[in-house]
C-alpha cells in the first residue's frame, strides 16, 4: 500500500482516481491528479524550454486525461508514465502548432525520456521553501551557469536567444543549463536529507 503524505513523493493511487475519472465523472478524483501532475506538468516543461507555453502544456495534457481515462490501463504502465507519455506528445503538438523550426524542436535521444514521474528536483520546485533554497543554489553555481539559468528558466527566454545575447554558441549554452541542472539537483536532494 502506497505511504500518503507531503514530500515522500508518494500518494493515492493515481490508477483508481484515473478510473474513478472514466467510469463516474468524479471531479474530486480529477482535481487531485490534477493537483498532483499539474506543477510537474508545468515544471517538466520549463526545463524543455518551454517557458511561456507552460500553462498551455498543463491545460492541454488534463484536458486529454480527463477526457481519455477511460483509455488508461494500469497493466501496460504507471498512471504517471501514462500522464507524461502524454505530456511528451503533447508538448510536441504544441511546437508544432507554434511552428518552431526543425531545429529547435531537436530533443537529445537523452532527454527524450527523462520524465519527471517523481522527480526529485521537480517535486522540490512546486514547494515555496525549496524554491528559496533554489534560488540560494543558483547563486552557488559558476557564474556563466547562473546566467544561462536566470536567462533561461525567470526571464523565460528560449536557449537560441540566450546564446544570442551571451554570443555562445548553442551547444555551450545547453551544455551550461546540462551542467547546472546537475548541479541543482544534487544541493537540492543534500537538503532533504
């Protein structure tokens, strides 16, 4: 049986509420997925560089899971798989719907797969007293990271004008965010310990 409680990453049981969603409408089993995925959906996205669709990812993605619960099966994957399998495509949708380039919708084979189920990182940003101690981190890190970071993830720029501004090119830029990232998440997990 899953423990319940805030900051073990653990919860109800995201299957039953999904069908809970298909078999009765229950909008009280909605809004706690929905509460739930909602800020990973959100953070998951700004580390894709999506900053200012963000909001437009989350609302697409519950949309398609209130609408398609009925199609989730607990035998073929983990409800947060099944959410962030949807999230991937539709976050490609969208890039295409807002007609980026080719080249800016080029995903590392990597990174492709890296889907915040219970991320760490991501579930420590969705918490006011963990996004001080991001804040305090950010200002730990190198300088030229700390930039690529500001620029990046609170002016909500996209990686080719921050290469732009920083005149670097954009290999180095994703390269600087990689290795902060990293660096980000092992002081935030040393801060739960």
């Amino acid at each position: 049986m899953s423990k319940t409680g805030p900051g073990n990453g653990e919860g109800p049981d995201w299957g039953e509420l999904l069908g809970r969603v298909a078999h009765h409408g229950d909008t009280a089993a909605f809004r706690k997925v929905y509460d739930h995925f909602a800020p990973r959906i959100k953070a998951y996205a700004i580390n894709q560089g999506m900053n200012q669709q963000a909001e437009e990812l989350v609302q697409e993605v519950m949309t398609s899971v209130w609408r398609n619960a009925d199609k989730y099966r607990d035998s073929l994957a983990s409800a947060s798989t099944w959410i962030f399998t949807i999230t991937r495509n539709q976050r490609i949708d969208l890039l295409r719907k807002k007609g980026r380039t080719k080249a800016e919708m080029t995903v590392d084979t990597e990174e492709l797969w890296q889907i915040p189920t219970e991320d760490t990182t991501i579930r420590s940003i969705e918490t006011g007293s963990t996004e001080k101690k991001m804040k305090e981190s950010i200002l730990e890190l190198p300088e030229d990271q700390m930039i690529a970071v500001r620029k990046v993830y609170y002016e909500g720029k996209t990686h080719q004008e921050v290469a732009e501004e920083l005149n670097v090119p954009l290999g180095t830029l994703k390269g600087r965010l990689r290795l902060s990232m990293k660096k980000l998440r092992v002081m935030l997990e040393a801060t739960e310990l």
